[in-house]
C-alpha cells in the first residue's frame, strides 16, 4: 500500500507538505504514513491520502486490511474508519484467511468494476468448486473487505429453500416491512423495497440446487454473490469463478501459521501429502499444532487413516470439516443416484487424477474412455457427482481428490473396499486404449495408466490375507496392455513394478501356467532386459518360453514372441551362435504362422539381422534391415517406432560397412524423429544419439562428438542408471571423442 502511494507522489512529483495541504492531515501523520517503519496508518488517513493524490481508496483499504490481519500491526480500520453497512449479519471474519489475492481482485472487478463507487445495474456472481475448497471463507472475505462500499450486507444460508427463506424473511423483518401473510409474500415486498436502492450485497452460501433460485432477487441492482459444490449454478449467472485448490506458497502460508514449529521443508511434505486443500490445510495445521506428532508420522496416518488425522475435527463455524463433508455428500449420492455413488466409490480407488469417461456408444470409446452406460445414464450420473461436489469435473473428465478418496475408502468395511475395488476393475476394464505399440494409442494410455496402476497397488495392499480371488479378465487384459505401452515409451521401471507385482499375485492366484500368469512373466522378462539384467532376465524368459510351450504349443504367437525375447537376451549375452539358432527357428516358423509382412514377423527378422551384424556379416545384415525397413514403411508407416528401429539398425550395417556420411545423415534423420516422437530421454532416443556420435567420430568431427556423447551419457545415467551397459558404454564413447579433442589441441 505504502509502496502505490510513494510511487503515486513520485509521478506526480509532490513533496510530503503539498500532500499534506491537500489532505488536510498533519505533516507528521503524512510523514509516517509513508514510511514503512512506522505503524500501520489508519484507514481514516488512508482515505484522506488517497483522495489527495487523486487515487482510488479501495484497493489501498483492501491492501491495509490485508497487511494488517496478516499480523503487520493492530488493525487500522475499524468501524468509525471503513464504515460498517447499517444492516450487516455475516458471520466472523477468520483470522488466519490467508491467499487468494488473485481471485479476490478478480471478484470485485466482476461485481463492481473499476470504479471508486459500487456502479448501478445488479451483477451476479457465484463461486463453484468442490467442498473444502474455500468458497465460504472467499465470500466472507471479500464481504468484509468492501463493506465500505454497501449499506446493506446479509449473508442467506442458501442449503435449502426453507433456510434461504427464514434468512431472507429476518432481513426483511430488519428492515420493517409488514409480517402479515405468507413467508413468499414477505420475501417479494422484499424485493420491491430493494428494487428501490443499489447499496446491498446478498451471499447465498451453499446454494447447491439451482431449483433454490426462487429466492435470488431477480433485481436489476444490487449484487449478488454465491457459493456452489454444484457446476449448474451457472445457469444463475454468466459470470462465475471456479475455485482451485491452493497455491503451494499459500498452503505453506496457511499452514505455518497454524502450526508456527514446522520448518520449511515439513510444511511442504504435509502439502503435498494433502494435495492443497484449503480445508485440509487449515485441519492439519491446527491437528499438528494440537498434537505434536512427527511429520513422518502424521504423513503415514494421512494415507492409513485420513479420519484420525484431524480431518473429522471442525474447524470454524461454518466448516464442519472435511470428513464430514465427504460422509454426508456420499450418503446424500447414494440415495438420490445409486449409480453415481457406486461410481464414487469405484474412482476412491482409482488415481486423484482425471479419469476419461464417455457414453459407450460414442466414437470415443476407441479412443481409451471408461463407460458408464448410454447417453442418458452417463449424463445423469456425471451431473449427479459433480452436482454435491465430491467430484470435479473437466470436459469428458472426473477427478476426485486424494484426500476424498482417502476419506471414501475409510467409509467401507474390509469386505466393502474389495468389493468397490473390484467394481473399479472392471470400470477401467471398459476401456479401448488401443494397440500399446501404435504411437497414437499413448495418449490414452498415459490418462488410464494411472489409475491401472492405482487399482492394482490397491489389490497388493488391500488383499484380505488368503485371498484366492483374481482380477477380472478384462481388466488382466487391460494391465498386460499398459505394462506394454510402458516398456515401449521406455517406462523400464515402472513396467517391471507393475509387471513384477501382476506376476506374483496371479501366479498365486491363476497358477504358475495359466496364459495371463506367463504373459506377466515375458513382460517381466522384457523389463528386466531393458535394464540390462541379462541374467535374471535369462533364467525367467526360459522357464516362460517352456510354459508357452507346454499350453499353447510352439506355433502360437506367444510362444513365439517368448523364443524372439529369449534370443535378443542371449545375444546381450554374448552367446551369438545360439542366438542365430534361435532367431531363425522362429522366424521360421513366424513367417509359416503369420506371413512376412506381419509385425511380429519383422521384429523376428530384425533380431536375426542384428545377430548377423555382431558375427560380422555385415552385407547380409544390411541387406535384411534394408527388406524390413522396407516392409515396416509399407505396413507401419515412416514414424512408426518400429520403422524407426529399422533406420537405426541399418544405420549401425553401413557405419560397419564404412559407409560413415549415409551412415551419418540416416543417423541424423532418426534421431530427430526419435526425439521429436518418443522424446529426449527415451532408451531408443539414446542409442540414436551414440549411433550419430560415432559417425561423427569416424568422420573426424570430434568436438560435435563429445559433446552429442556428454549429454547422451548424462541422459543413460539418469534414466538407466550407472551400471547400465548402454551407460558404460556411453561413458567409454566420451572417453575416446575427449581424449580426441585433447589431441588436436
């Protein structure tokens, strides 16, 4: 505030006696006023300052009352300096408000514009977001913030119609209208005598039903501020704010001054941990300050049970808190759409992030959408949910909070959650993300991918001790998939977690060979090679490859997809001759089963092409990458990632051939399509970089060496770690093209 009216002094070049002419304020007062190491001014001084230097005195009020509820001083506006309204019933200001400026700025430009004055014509404005998100305490900030401007300010208890009415009757009783007749007739010669005057601001808090707008003044003056769970309040108005969770730096805020003894560093682990929720904020602050408890400790309640970490105390009046909140919006669900409130619990297991949802008879359920059933059944449950405000909607997409979530899961009994969690299995098994390999299937798979690995942890976590029971097959099928598209976005770890977990349970629970049990394990397998576990991955892709044999036979796909794995690893291996063997028994066989043109044929023949290259028949290998790449184009496409391994593999023959510049401009050409279509960091993005940085080595350009081989290695060493082959091999490159540049110099 200080800072606006220096600035203002300085553009229009007055000293302090000039101003204080003008003020009519003594110089002293002006003075100190000024000066950022005196006590807060007063809202009186304010005002006359403000008037004076030709500015609007509003915002500099709003700044002052900020500045000094924040603690920076007692508090310089109180009744005789901002006038309080002659008619005026909100409820108490919360001390520790804390954030919000921008939404706050954003709300009185939509209610009154820019003026010094309240502007005629009546303006609406409602508040949306989910509960616990702050829309009450926004309201009554913002009520007292400008109460200055307002004769009339009256907060109307909107939950229903009966409690919108009895507050609007006691205002119209204030303002001595006659009791006589009924309670709707009360409430219209209420609007009639406000018709007559603009100085008021009604706040309907809570008006979660849009049917409850018969108790909205339909007044061209006024304003008009509400709060809503419910996304249909606007139909009330054109103008509505969705509110947001918290900022980090405002929960920190917040946060720290509930609980003053947290360091930084705490604070931060609690945020993230509650996800920003500005009710859960302010319930944890006050429950660690009361309690003492370790963050570490508090953090592991949270996740365990979330009830006994202060989230079932209310806070203020208004704020029964967040338990509450979730407990009597799902019971409220369940009883006005059992659809919606099954779909609730079902997402209380799924990922706090947005969950693609659509009719089942749309188009876009190819493009990886969970359905909920036809068109009138999805919309009906999706207004459902979003309407009590348990759930957030964005486009096509529900999110539910983690803390919700949390909250949603402690409500159920140990047989319950298995129950929702499996009912959560098979509302992700309706979706159709598409082949795992096709780059244009990852988008879907990057939204569901999530909430699969959320609902399969819950089954590791959440399994009553002996428990038998397997997945749905649906959704085995779906797991399989996303492991798939995780080792092919080169994912390594996160595909062998999931991979390693789904191997456990349904060995247990399908037995060692049923086909979804050896599936697991060849993805696994295929895990465990990407991250130069040759061994491990060895010993489990034979036993693998002997199951598919024994129950399904040695042509079927499988099978033959576990014999191409099993020979890529025994080619890492060193043992190329085997290798050989290997790959051409089952291209063989591949090529009778499948035909020559078919993926899983290709990739049989790219693996033999690539055991013929480290034997040294480096013409017969180019002469069979040069074939696949070929066929690749033709049935994938030029950017497919498969035909990009074909342009890479036969990058790698010519170098061997000598052929350093094609070599060098096929290099350049793939890496380029590599990072723009699988990005900087993947696996396959890599080995481009160290193919192109070799070819500028033979080439004699040391120097664009290095450097490609310095941030390649970087690369490896993040995401493969140190002791990955491709790592050590990356760092014996650099090795080679510095020693080279040191030489020249």
């Amino acid at each position: 505030m200080r800072e606006r009216l220096r600035r203002r002094q300085t553009s229009l070049g007055w000293s302090v006696e000039q101003i204080r002419i003008r003020a009519e304020l003594g110089r002293t007062t002006v003075s100190q006023a000024l000066n950022d190491e005196n006590p807060a001014p007063s809202g009186r001084t304010v005002t006359a300052l403000a008037r004076a230097l030709r500015m609007d005195a509003d915002p500099l009020l709003d700044l002052l009352d900020v500045a000094t509820s924040c603690g920076d001083g007692a508090s310089g506006i109180g009744d005789s300096d901002r006038r309080t309204p002659a008619v005026w019933n909100l409820p108490r200001r919360n001390p520790f408000f804390t954030g919000r400026a921008e939404i706050l700025d954003q709300m009185h430009r939509l209610l009154c514009g820019t003026g010094t004055d309240v502007p005629s014509g009546g303006r609406t404005l409602s508040l949306q977001g989910v509960g616990g998100i702050g829309k009450t305490q926004l309201a009554t900030e913002y009520a007292y913030r400008h109460a200055t401007g307002y004769g009339l300010v009256w907060w109307v208890h909107a939950e229903s119609s009966t409690l919108a009415e009895s507050c609007l009757a006691e205002l119209a009783e204030i303002l001595g209208l006659p009791v006589g007749g009924t309670q709707s007739v009360l409430i219209r010669r209420l609007w009639s005598v406000l018709s007559q005057r603009d100085d008021w601001l009604l706040v309907y808090d809570n008006l979660d039903n849009p049917t409850g707008a018969d108790q909205v003044p339909p007044l061209d003056c006024g304003r008009v501020l509400i709060t809503s769970r419910s996304p249909a309040v606007g139909r009330l108005t054109p103008d509505m704010i969705q509110v947001s969770p918290f900022d980090r730096g405002e929960s920190l805020a917040l946060l720290r001054r509930r609980c003053p003894d947290l360091a930084h560093d705490e604070a931060g682990q609690v945020c993230e941990a509650i996800g920003d929720l500005p009710l859960a904020v302010e319930q944890a602050g006050c429950f660690l300050a009361e309690s003492g408890l370790e963050v570490d400790a508090y953090v592991a309640l949270l996740g365990a049970r979330p009830e006994e970490a202060g989230l079932a105390d209310p806070t203020l009046d208004l704020h029964p808190g967040l338990a509450n909140v979730v407990s009597l919006g799902r019971e409220r669900l369940r009883t006005a759409c059992p659809e919606a409130g099954l779909l609730l619990d079902q997402m209380a297991f799924c990922a706090p992030l947005p969950l693609p949802v659509s009719p089942s008879e749309t188009t876009a359920s190819r493009s990886g959408y969970v359905h909920l059933g036809d068109v009138a059944t999805t919309v009906r449950i999706m207004r459902a949910l979003t309407g009590l405000g348990l759930v957030q909607r964005s486009g096509a997409y529900l999110q539910v909070h983690r803390l919700v979530q949390g909250l949603l899961r402690s409500l159920h009994s140990e047989e319950e959650q298995v129950v929702a969690r499996n009912e959560a299995q098979k509302l992700l098994a309706t979706a159709r993300p598409g082949i795992p390999d096709d780059p244009s299937a990852w988008p879907a798979y990057a939204a569901l991918t999530p909430h699969a690995q959320a609902v399969a942890e819950a089954v590791d976590g959440e399994e009553p001790s002996g428990s038998q029971t397997p997945e749905p097959e649906e959704f085995r099928s779906l797991l399989l998939n996303v492991c798939r598209y995780l080792h092919v976005t080169g994912q390594y770890i996160n595909a062998r977690t999931l991979s390693e977990r789904a191997y456990a349970r349904w060995t247990q629970s399908l037995g060692s060979l049923h086909q979804d049990t050896l599936r697991a394990a060849h993805n696994v397998g295929r895990a465990l090679r990407a991250l130069g576990a040759y061994e491990a991955a060895r010993e489990l892709n034979e036993n693998t490859l002997e199951g598919f044999r024994r129950v399904l036979g040695e042509d079927h796909a499988y099978t033959l997809a576990s014999a191409t794995s099993l020979a890529y690893i025994v080619q890492h291996m060193g043992d190329y001759q085997a290798a050989r063997e290997l790959n051409e028994t089952t291209l063989t066989r591949y090529r009778r089963v499948l035909g020559e043109d078919h993926v899983a044929t290709l990739n049989s023949a790219s693996n033999l092409a690539w055991v013929r290259h480290v034997l040294g028949d480096f013409e017969t290998a180019r002469a069979l990458d040069e074939d696949i790449l070929a066929r690749r184009r033709r049935v994938l496409g030029e950017e497919h990632p498969q035909t990009l391994l074909s342009g890479s593999n036969l990058g790698r023959d010519l170098f061997a051939l000598g052929h350093f510049e094609a070599a060098r401009a096929l290099d350049e050409d793939i890496l380029a399509r590599r990072r723009r279509i699988l990005g900087e960091d993947h696996a396959h993005t890599l080995v481009s970089g160290s193919n192109l940085g070799r070819d500028l080595f033979a080439l004699g350009h040391f120097e664009a060496a290095r450097a490609l081989d310095k941030d390649t290695l970087a690369r490896r060493r993040r995401v493969l770690g140190e002791d990955h082959p491709q790592t050590l091999a990356s760092a014996a490159d650099l090795e080679a093209s510095s020693a080279a540049v040191r030489r020249r110099e």
